[in-house]
C-alpha cells in the first residue's frame, strides 16, 4: 500500500502487515503518522504524538 | 471476562507487533488497547474493569507516566499489570532505581543527588571530572550529557535549573566509569535472562543507546552476569525488563533498568524468541 506524506506529499509506503497504532515515517521530510485506522486496504493515517519527556523504554 | 489478557501501549513498535503476532500464533484471546484514547471512571467496579481488560495486562506505554499510572488505576481495581506500578515507579525514575539498588547491595555507579544549581555544582566538583548529569525520567540517551570540565558543568547545569521542566531543578550526577566503549544490555523475562548484547558507542558519541547509533554484537552469558541480573531484575520487583551494565575497573555495575525493554536487537543474538517468552509469561499469570 502507498499513500502520500500529509506534509511534503512523498510516497509512503506500508507493509502489508500494518497494524492500528504503529508509526510511518515519512521518508523525506521524516514526519511520522499514526495508522488510526484500516478498512481492507486503505489506511487512514494521523500526525503522530511528538516525543514526550517521559518516553522512553 | 471478555478478554484473559490486554495490551495497553500508546505506540506501536516492532516488539509489540512481535508480542500481537506471538498471542495469535499461540491461539490466545487478547486485546489491544490504545492508552490515549481510554477514559478511566474513578468509581467503576471492580468487576466491569475486569470484564474489560481481563486478569492480566501487559503495560507497554512508551510514556512512563501514562504507563505507570494506567498501571496504578488497573491494580485499583484488583487487575494483575505487567510490569507492575512499583517496577514501572523504580525503573522509570534514575534517582529511584539507583536508591533500590544501593539498599539491594547490586554494584551501581556512585550518584550524587542535588536540588539546586548551586549544589549540583558543588556535587560535580566533590565527583571530579568527567562526570556525568541525566535526567532523572526519559531515555534513548536524551538530556545525558558528560560534563568535562567545570565552565562546560556551570552552562550545563544553569541551563538544566533555567529550564522550566517539572524536573529540570533535580540533578542527578553520576561519576564517569571507566569502561570500555560499551555496555551491555540483558533482557530478563520472569526469572530467565534470555540474551546479552554489548551496545558499542557511535565514533561520534561516547553514549551507547542503540536509538543513538550504537553498534551491537552478542555478549556472552556468563554465570556472574546472570547472577547479577536476575538479582537486579528482583531488586525493582521483576517483570519483562532489560537490564543495562558497565563494565568498570572493579566489576560489573548496573546502571539502569528498563521497564518497557525494546528487544528488535537483542533478539538477533538469543535462540528464544523472546515475544513468545514474554506471552507465555502473561499467560501464566493469567491462569493463576
């Protein structure tokens, strides 16, 4: 599946295996969106949370 | 109860694809919960809880806050979380973790603890130089800088204490190890170390976080190392955890450990697998 970065309009591409929550990076600009949804094929993908303080492992 | 186990985690990484395909390979009932979008009730029973998220939930918040009090909430209502909230309190918090593993007797690096600019700097100059000042809550290496001489520690330091971070006025200062360009990091589910890796700093940076660059290669399992890891692993109340080691002039020091351990790298030097390791702890806990 291929889609386009919401800010700089590269392609993204997404693996088959895509699941709710897991981040794309755009490969350009380096953005990351969110995969907030899958209906069959089409992924509907949101601006990702930005990196908090407290985050890490 | 719907469910006998749930992930609650806010973003999903490798591990925890890793972790929903090991629960499906294993034909077990899970579900996936996204921490952001839950609306926690304070007067909700017991029971609808339970009915909800199961007996057994395993925490993967990269949000140590979020994750921890999800944690906290969960166990209000008699749910079993993995990690528990203790574990997330401790490892999600240096100045913590190093307090239980002085009390616990586990080698660690010497820490001085300050709440001022002024006595931060007074506690770099009683260390000497290099030393080393992290952030008491955050990882991947960010904010952890080696302070090299006392003009570089007084900019660092009045920045840190200028900042308006909840945070930024605790100063934790660590002595600077002598090392080699490397730690070790282990992956203990349960009471099983399942691998080590050494973790080599970038040329263009003396930190080893594997998110900064670093170079991994396996690291041979010793009877010490174990031994040490398992008794660290105990120290901060167990769990799925990975345990972060230096090698010093005197022996192995335990520096950190992580409550939500990402294991993409480590994996490539262990036989186990180690999603399926982690389901198959949960799932034991669920049936007790």
């Amino acid at each position: 599946m291929e889609q386009k970065c919401q800010d700089c309009d590269a392609t993204l591409k997404i693996l088959d295996d895509v699941v709710v929550g897991e981040i794309i990076s755009c490969p350009d600009c380096g953005n990351e969106f969110e995969v907030s949804k899958i209906n069959s094929n089409n992924v509907t993908l949101s601006p990702a949370e930005s990196v908090g303080e407290d985050w890490g492992e | 109860m719907n469910n006998r186990i749930s992930i609650i985690y806010d973003r999903v990484r490798w591990e925890e694809k890793e972790i929903f395909k090991a629960l499906e390979h294993k034909n077990i009932q899970f579900s996936k919960f996204d921490a952001k979008t839950l609306v926690l009730r304070s007067d909700d029973s017991v029971q609808s809880i339970q009915d909800v998220y199961g007996n057994s939930i395993l925490q993967r918040c990269i949000s140590h806050y979020r994750g921890m009090l999800i944690a906290h909430y969960l166990e209000s209502k008699n749910c079993s979380v993995v990690n528990n909230s203790s574990t997330s309190r401790t490892c999600g918090n240096k100045f913590l973790s190093t307090l239980v593993f002085e009390k616990a007797g586990i080698a660690t690096p010497l820490t001085l603890f300050s709440f001022s600019d002024k006595s931060a700097i007074n506690s770099v100059d009683s260390l000497g130089y290099p030393s080393v000042l992290k952030p008491i809550v955050g990882s991947w290496g960010r904010g952890v800088v080696k302070l090299n001489d006392m003009d570089s520690a007084k900019a660092l330091i009045e920045m840190r204490y200028n900042d308006d971070g909840l945070l930024s006025k605790i100063f934790y200062i660590q002595e600077h190890v002598n090392r080699p360009p490397r730690d070790i990091r282990t992956v203990v589910v349960g009471n099983e170390v399942l691998g080590a890796e050494y973790r080599y700093s970038s040329n263009d940076d003396w930190r080893t976080n594997f998110s900064l660059g670093a170079k991994i290669e396996n690291c041979p399992m010793t009877k010490e190392l174990e031994d040490i890891v398992i008794k660290a692993s105990e120290s901060v109340g167990g769990g799925i955890l990975g345990v972060d080691l230096m090698e010093s002039d005197d022996g192995l020091l335990v520096h950190e450990i992580n409550n939500n351990v990402e294991f993409k790298g480590i994996s490539k030097f262990t036989n186990d697998n180690i999603a399926h390791k982690i389901v198959d702890y949960i799932d034991t806990i669920s049936k007790r």
